[in-house]
C-alpha cells in the first residue's frame, strides 16, 4: 500500500492506494559516470543512489471517490508525504491518469522523510 497525504492539513488531501503488482517503487538509479581515457580504457565514477534521484510508478483501481480524492490532491498540492512499504518520502506528483477507474500515477521523490 502507498499513501499519499499533503503537506498542509487538509481533511480532503489523504488517499491509500493498494497499488497493483506492475507498479514499481524499488528502483533508482545509481550516481555513476563514465568517462574515457585517451589511452583506450575509461574511469567510472560511482557517486552512491540517493532517494531523490528515485522515481514511484504506481498503478492501481480506484472507486470514484478515489478517484475525485487523488484529483484534488494533485489539483492543490505541490509536495506531498509518500509512505511506502520501505519508508516515507517527501515528493510530488509528475504525471496522473485517473480515467475509468485505473490510476496510472508517476511519483518524483524529493527525499527522505524517515530513516
């Protein structure tokens, strides 16, 4: 399950979603770089995985009052509180679907919000 809630309270700005199994929040992708060397060969530089450089792909079913909930959170807020199985995040939305029941939801994690 992910919840999402807005940053300023608001009554109308909490939704849980139970996600379904495609949706992806395991992901990120490494600070690497490769350069090449004049002599052939190349240096990589790995600059660790921080949780801001991850992206939340969720898809999930919704009722309609989900549906209107999910809307009015992205309509009226910019940030929002992310709990996901393995943590609580700071992010905010980049892309929405919500037609016919099926919510395909893109989420840009700023950071960390526990440990």
């Amino acid at each position: 399950m992910i919840s999402l809630s807005m940053i300023m309270s608001d009554p109308s700005g909490n939704i849980v979603l139970k996600e379904t199994p495609d949706s992806e929040y395991r992901n990120g992708p490494g600070r690497v770089t490769r350069t090449a060397n004049l002599d052939g060969t190349s240096t990589i530089n790995h600059g660790g995985v921080q949780d801001g450089d991850r992206t939340f792909r969720i898809s999930s079913n919704l009722t309609k009052a989900e549906s209107d909930a999910i809307w009015y959170i992205h309509k009226n807020s910019t940030l929002l509180t992310i709990c996901a199985p393995d943590g609580a995040y700071i992010g905010a939305i980049d892309y929405i679907d919500v037609n016919g029941g099926n919510l395909n939801l893109t989420l840009l994690i700023k950071e960390r919000a526990s440990s």
